[in-house]
C-alpha cells in the first residue's frame, strides 16, 4: 500500500520542530511500536490492525508535493518511509 501525504516519511521526532531527528527508511510495525514515538506519520490504530492484517503487509509512505515520487514508489524504489508486517522484511 503507498500512502500519499505531505511528508517525506517517518523520522524519530517531528524534523519541524526537532530539525536533528532522523529518518526512518525502514521499521517494521513491532519496532515502531516498540520505540512508542510521541510523533507518527500515521494513526497508532492503523500500526496496531496493520500489525494483525492479512493482506497488507507494507505500508510505504511518500510525499506527494514532491514530483516523480510516487512514480518512484510504483516502480519499487525506495522513496519515502516502509513500514512492513513482521515476518515479511526483505
């Protein structure tokens, strides 16, 4: 699943306010979790079903503003932030 928005993707603090933090390429949902960030890309419900899912097992996260991102993403490369389902690293 790529999910579009107006961020490059995840970082350890909110880079508006905290503009040491760093980027997150790649976490599984368990680590995520784990680290209990004050400042998620995404709803923590959302980590938590996508944690049980079935089906979803990435969610890539892209900034939308930012031309040839998403044609990027479609193509497999690794722009953005993937959060993956345990078990399904690659």
């Amino acid at each position: 699943m790529i999910y579009v928005k107006d961020e490059d993707g995840l970082y350890t603090a909110d880079p508006k306010k905290h503009p040491s933090a760093e980027f997150i390429p790649r976490i599984s949902v368990h680590d995520l979790l784990a680290r209990d960030l004050e400042d998620l890309i995404v709803e923590r419900a959302v980590l938590e079903f996508m944690a049980r899912a079935r089906h979803v097992r990435e969610i890539q996260f892209i900034n939308g503003l930012k031309p040839g991102q998403l044609t990027a993403a479609l193509n497999g490369e690794p722009v953005g932030t993937i959060i993956y389902r345990n078990g399904d690293a690659k």
